[in-house]
C-alpha cells in the first residue's frame, strides 16, 4: 500500500474549533495523530460573526497539533452549516455528438459543469452538486454511466448553497490563520460519512447532529443523498433555557445540562435536588432536578419537531421513500440523557446515538469516537477522498462521489488579487 497523505479536518463550531490530523492505516482504518481543539469565540449558529476571534480560536487549535504532537498543519478540509444553508433539487441534460462512443468521465463533467451555472439567489452560490439518478435517452435509475451508448444523458441533481458573504468569512479565517482550504464541505454529509453505514444509507436513514449552534439533518435513501437541512438552533439554546429558568450563569447551566439533564421528567424524582454554589456573598441555589429536565424537555422537542418537519417534507411514508433505518442521532447534544427515548415518541421513528468507531482504528483516543468529534472525524474521511485516495476500502465503501471545489484554489487567487479577502 502507497504511503498515505496526512491530512487534516478542522470543524469551526459554535461552542469548539476542533482540528483533527489523520491518515489511513495499513488496514484501511482512520488513524488520528493529533487532536487540537479551543473554545469557539467569533462564531454564532455556525456562522463567522468575528474574524479576528474566529482566527484566534483556530490558531490556538493548530498551535496545540503542532507543539504536541509535532506535526505541521499547511491545508484543511473544513466544513459550513449555518442558516443560511438550502438545498434544491434540479434536472439537466447534455446532447452527445457521437452517440456510438462510450459515455466517459469528460461527459460526466460537462453535465456537472452545466448545473453549475444554475442561476441562485442573490448573494449565493452552489457548495456541492450531488448527482442522484442518471438517465440515458429516457432510461431511468443508472447510478453509473461511464462505458454506456447513448445521446442524451440527463441526470438529477441535488444541489446544496450557501450564502457568497458566509462561505467567504470561513475561507477568510482559514486563510488568516496562515492554511489553505482544500475543500469545503456541508458538516452534515461529513458527520453522516463518519456514523453512517453503506447499510442503513441504502436502507433510508435520518441523520440529526445536534451542534451547539445548529442542527443539521441529512437524509439518505438507496446509499444516495436525498434532502439536507440546517435548523438554525441546537444546544446552546438548552443552555440559555436552564440559565434563565433556573436564574443561574451560563456556566452553571451548562455543567447542570451536562451533568443532570435529562429529556424525560418522569425519570427524576421529586426529591432529587442540586445545590449550585452561589455568587460570592450568596448563599447557594438549590435546583429541582425534576423542573432542570422540563426546561430541557420543552427545548428538545421544539428541536425534534422541527427535525420531522424535514422528514415529513421528504416524504418518507411513501413506499419508495420509507426510512427503514430510523434516525441517527449524533453531535454534542445527542448525548443528552433519555434523547433518544424522547426521539422515538415524538417522531415513531427508531433511532440510535452514532459513534465513528467503526472508521477508527484500534487505540484510538475515546474521546474522538464520541459524537461530539463525528464532524471532525468526516472531514478528515473526506479530505482523504480529495487527495485522490480512493483505492482504500474505508474511502470506497463509505463516501459518496460528488462534486467537490475542484476551482476553489483558483476562487483564492481571485479573491485574494481583487480585494475581498
């Protein structure tokens, strides 16, 4: 086996900028070399708001890879959420001159090139170009259709944008902080790479991960994205709840969330109580533990409505579209106690917590398999697929062919010649 590449997945967060150096080892598992990881101070529901402490914060990260574990981090595979983040479906077609040659992969680029001069909104442009069907002069469901005849070839498309301004910032604070992006991608198909099997994607499945700032929802049905989603709110707002509720500071909220929230009030007894140490010349403030999981209750379920909101958008009670693999739940939320149960009631649906242990090789810190890092974790898997390392199993069996920025080097020259970064 060829020596495998470094390489580096950094995830800017709205709680924590977490950069992670892997690479595949020779069984074709992901072996992590370092972990670096800050607080994230210039982000808001995963959007830059403050460049100079957004590249504060991913310096600190890349300064712990590089002085703890001597290595040198020069390109990131990053990733974007944010509410600004939309997907669409869309068709388009190309008229083969020779239809007697074989259908190859130049073919393929000049559809993918096609839907990418589709007209967005102002101020947007297109993040990935996902193909999900092809069709070969009115033949339907062809997956792949290099070496086939034929003279039209059309395919479906899903499509993901995002606000020019917000992808810009990101590409900006990367850039300050002295690295290069070698792709960019949407946060939800990376964690979905990092927790999802090939099984449960062919199958139908939901994946939730529950940031700080957002919850992304990605969809996936015969191993083929289907819908991507950003709710604009995730745990964060759980932690302004219990620090209003309970009139106590942001930083007892969130070791109370932490350490004794559930999402079931019926787990917890009337007489379990909490006492918080109080300001100074306070006395302490005692917290019924049963009132803490009713704040968080009622949070979680206006996130989980609007999780099946998407899912019913979907459609998923047709037959073709059903998601016999439930929902996997993942991110920093998703490891609220009784969430899952919870889950489960509001949407009928089965559902899990994802872990990425089974991408990781063995000795692996426990702490990256928790689903807190599953973000980190996919873009690590997906900056390995950028560098062209398709030939090991881990990479084949798990992520999907689409359309990176194979342009974005040329976006920063033109950026960087014309001013706007």
């Amino acid at each position: 086996m060829k020596k495998e590449k470094i390489v580096f997945g950094l995830d800017i967060g709205t709680t924590k900028i977490v950069c992670l150096a892997g690479k595949l080892n020779e069984y074709g598992k992901l072996e992590i070399l370092g972990m670096g990881k800050s607080e994230s101070l210039g982000v808001r529901r995963g959007i830059v708001n403050n460049i100079m402490q957004t590249v504060k914060s991913i310096n600190h990260a890349i300064d712990i890879i590089e002085k703890d574990f001597s290595i040198k981090v020069d390109s990131v595979c990053t990733g974007i959420a944010g509410q600004h983040i939309r997907s669409l479906q869309h068709s388009d077609y190309i008229t083969r001159n020779n239809p007697e040659k074989y259908i190859d992969k130049s073919d393929i680029e000049k559809l993918h090139k096609n839907v990418k001069q589709l007209i967005l909104l102002p101020g947007e442009e297109i993040i990935h170009v996902l193909a999900q069907e092809y069709k070969i002069d009115g033949e339907s469901d062809i997956n792949q259709p290099e070496g086939m005849h034929g003279s039209r070839l059309e395919a479906t498309f899903h499509i993901v944008a995002g606000q020019t301004a917000a992808i810009k910032n990101i590409t900006k604070c990367v850039v300050e902080s002295g690295l290069r992006v070698s792709a960019l991608n949407l946060e939800p198909l990376a964690s979905a790479d990092a927790v999802l099997s090939v099984e449960e994607k062919e199958a139908g499945v939901v994946l939730v991960d529950i940031g700080g700032g957002t919850t992304d929802v990605a969809i996936f049905k015969n191993g083929i994205i289907k819908h991507t989603a950003v709710i604009p709110f995730g745990g964060n707002v759980i932690t302004e709840d219990i620090k209003e509720g309970c009139s106590i500071i942001h930083r007892d909220a969130e070791l109370l969330k932490i350490q004794f929230g559930s999402a079931l009030p019926s787990e917890n007894k009337d007489s379990e109580i909490v006492s918080i140490p109080g300001l100074r010349g306070h006395d302490p403030k005692e917290i019924s533990v049963k009132n803490l999981s009713k704040i968080i209750k009622a949070r979680v379920e206006e996130i989980i409505d609007q999780v099946y909101r998407q899912i019913t958008s979907y459609g998923f009670q047709e037959g073709k579209n059903k998601l016999i693999a439930g929902i996997v739940l993942t991110g920093g939320g998703s490891q609220l106690k009784h969430i899952k149960q919870l889950t489960e009631y509001i949407t009928g649906m089965s559902t899990r917590i994802g872990y990425s242990n089974e991408h990781l090789c063995k000795g692996t810190l426990e702490d990256i398999s928790n689903p807190s890092y599953a973000t980190s974790v996919g873009l690590v898997l997906r900056g390995l697929k950028s560098h062209n390392l398709q030939d090991s199993k881990v990479i084949k069996d798990h992520l999907p062919e689409e359309a990176f920025f194979e342009n974005w080097a040329k976006k920063f020259l033109e950026y960087l010649s014309n001013g706007t970064i």
